[in-house]
C-alpha cells in the first residue's frame, strides 16, 4: 500500500520549517548528511506517483 504520498512542495516546506530545529540539536549530523539532505530536496518525484501508485494495493491496514 502506498500511503501518505506528499507533494514534492509540500515536502520542501516540511524541511525548511523543521531542519533548523534539528540543526540546533544535531549540527554535526546535518552537516555530515548536507549533501544528500540537499539532493532529496531538489528531487521532484511527483510525476513518477501516477506510476507506482498501480503497483500498490488500495486496501489499507487495519
């Protein structure tokens, strides 16, 4: 099942309005991991959702 599929915008503003919090706990980590936090933020897959989304079940989980 394909669940809690989030826009890519929506995501983008997830990470601005929480790494600022997580830096200030974890500077060393998000520097460390910079790169790839970068990387996921600028990857849009908001047009491979139409694809995947008919390899997963609709059913839910009780």
């Amino acid at each position: 099942m394909l669940r809690n599929w989030q826009f890519h915008m929506d995501y983008q503003q997830y990470i601005l309005s929480t790494l600022p919090d997580f830096f200030n706990v974890e500077r060393d980590r998000v520097l460390r991991l910079e790169g790839s936090i970068s990387k996921l933020y600028l990857l849009n897959l908001n047009s491979v959702h139409p694809v995947i989304e008919k390899l997963y079940s609709k059913e839910t989980l009780i």
